[in-house]
C-alpha cells in the first residue's frame, strides 16, 4: 500500500484512532538511526528546496523573520 493510500484512509479514522495513531508514529521516529535521521533531513531539505524551485513557497528574509520573533518575545 503506498503512502498516499494510507494517509487517505487514515484520515477517514475517527479522531481518538488519528491520534492514536500519529502517536504511534511519532514514537516510531525515536527509533531511528542516525544515518535515517540524516537522511530523513535531507529528502526534507530537498522537498523543501523543491517548493522554492516551483514558487510554491513565499520566501521571508531573515532579517524581517528575526524582527518578528523579538517582537514576539517581548
């Protein structure tokens, strides 16, 4: 079954069984390698990498991102 499948299906799982259910994903993750954790970061790096390319994204320079995040921390 691939992953599409799945997440179509478990979306239709009543909320108690989603949550169940990501739960039991999310601690699967903590069983990870270290070469799976680094591979993981880098299939995120180029999905990510992959929206910028296709204008999926709105990129926010890091000055405006670091003004926002003091401004929210005072």
């Amino acid at each position: 079954m691939d992953p599409t499948t799945i997440e179509r299906e478990a979306l239709h799982l009543p909320v108690s069984d989603r949550a169940k259910l990501a739960h039991k994903l999310l601690l699967s993750l903590e069983d990870m390698s270290e070469p799976e954790i680094e591979q993981a970061w880098l299939d995120e790096a180029e999905r990510r990498a992959a929206e910028i390319d296709q204008g999926l994204v709105q990129l926010i320079p890091a000055e405006e991102v670091s003004r926002k995040a003091r401004a929210l921390l005072r």
